[in-house]
C-alpha cells in the first residue's frame, strides 16, 4: 500500500479512524488498513485529527507532541553507540527521575534505535543486512539520528534512519503476531516471535502517539510522544503512517 502525503484522495481519508477505542482494537484497525487513527473522546473534533489531513493534503504541519524537531541530533553509526545515547537520553530527563516514567522511556529507546539499526538496512533479496545477534558497523551513509526533548507533559523522542523500508505491512505483521486472544477476553504477545515485529508492538503500547514517515530506499522517520506516567490516558493515543 503505498500512500504520498503530497496529494490527498477519498481514499487516503477513508483510512482515517476516530473515535474511542482500545489499543487491541486499534491494532485491529491497522491490521485492516487503517494508516491514520485517533483515539480520543473528542473524536474528530481531537486537534490532532486536523493535521493528520493537512498532511494528507500535503501541508507540512507538525503535531504540537512534536516539540523534539529542531533539537540537535545524535549520530549513532555502530550498534554499541545504542547504549550511550540512551543513557544520555534519560540522564537529561527529568521525567527519567521517577521510575516508571525511566522503564518506559528507556523500553521504547532501545526498540526504536534497535529497529533502525538492524532492521531498516536490507540486502538484495529484503534479507536485514545486519544480524541483531552481532555489532553492527553501519556505513557512514547508514547512520541513525536521534533527538529528544520534553516538556512537563511527556517527551518527544525522533529516530531517524536512512534505509526507508519501514511499511505499514511491517505493522501489521507485528500487531498479527503479537496480540493474541486467550480465552476469548486477554491479549497477549507471542513471545516467540521476535525482531522488528515485537519491537514495533512495544512502541505501540508504551506510546502515546507514533508519526511515522516514510520515504522508500531513503529514510524512515519515527516520531513518538511518551507521556509522565502521572498523565498518561490509555484510551488517548494516535496512529499515523505516511508513506511515500
């Protein structure tokens, strides 16, 4: 499914899903299709719903989470750069004090850098280049960027990689595998599948909102908001993938 945020189409806005849902219902949404949703008990009327169209119709504007864009970047070129930019990320955190908020922040990091790192650089034949079970040396055109910020509400964390084979088949083969019904009520993570596909679901709980945009073969750009513990709402949270 392959999308331009450069023109808008019936279609395009047919994708988009408002409401108040579930996170396992949202799943099922994007499992369907569904490339834009909102959650909210606003509906449509959620702000975040209007730029969600304005950028369907090719307007560049920024969700007001989006506070970390400007913020200087950190280049991480091998697979042990991971560690350090975490740490550096949660030491200048002030959410990172209490230790809620630091388990999630540091879960969400380190599936965001591990994804761009292993699994956003493909071989010929769509193979990850590199195998999560080594260092990884990425080539200087390879590098991943990292910038954060926050505020007293959440932080903004932005993970760019320069591979653009993220998709939103990748989301749903992860929402697929890892949300499973037992007993007809609970959802649970098949944990033997893991990888990209996991990691992409752990981003998914413990976000609040994910913008994600995609330039194919060029570079992949993920933007999450993950709320102080204190404020966060489990039936807020918005889903939008723009691939081009």
């Amino acid at each position: 499914m392959k999308r331009s945020a450069k023109k808008s189409s019936t279609q395009d806005q047919s994708l988009l899903k408002t409401g108040l849902f579930s996170k396992e219902e949202a799943s099922i949404f994007i499992r369907t299709g569904c490339a834009h949703l909102h959650s909210s008990i606003l509906g449509s009327q959620d702000p975040t719903v209007a730029v969600s169209l304005n950028q369907l119709e090719g307007s560049p504007t920024s969700y007001s989470w989006e506070i970390a864009q400007t913020a200087t970047p950190h280049r991480l070129t091998t697979s042990t750069d991971r560690n350090g930019v975490i740490e550096n990320i949660l030491s200048a955190s002030s959410l990172a004090k209490r230790s809620q908020n630091r388990s999630r922040l540091h879960q969400v990091a380190e599936e965001l850098l591990t994804n761009a790192i292993y699994h956003s650089y493909k071989n010929s034949d769509g193979s990850d280049k590199y195998d999560r079970r080594e260092d990884a040396q990425l080539q200087s055109e390879e590098c991943v960027l990292v910038r954060f910020a926050e505020n007293l509400n959440g932080m903004n964390l932005i993970v760019e990689d320069q591979g653009g084979s993220l998709t939103l088949n990748d989301f749903q083969r992860a929402f697929e595998r890892c949300y499973q019904r037992k007993n007809g009520r609970e959802i649970g993570i098949e944990t033997k599948h893991s990888g990209a596909g996991l990691g992409l679901f752990m981003v998914f709980e413990l976000s609040a909102h994910i913008h994600v945009k995609v330039e194919k073969k060029k570079k992949t750009c993920f933007s999450v908001w993950i709320p102080d513990s204190q404020q966060f709402d489990p039936d807020t949270f918005s889903f939008n993938i723009f691939e081009e």
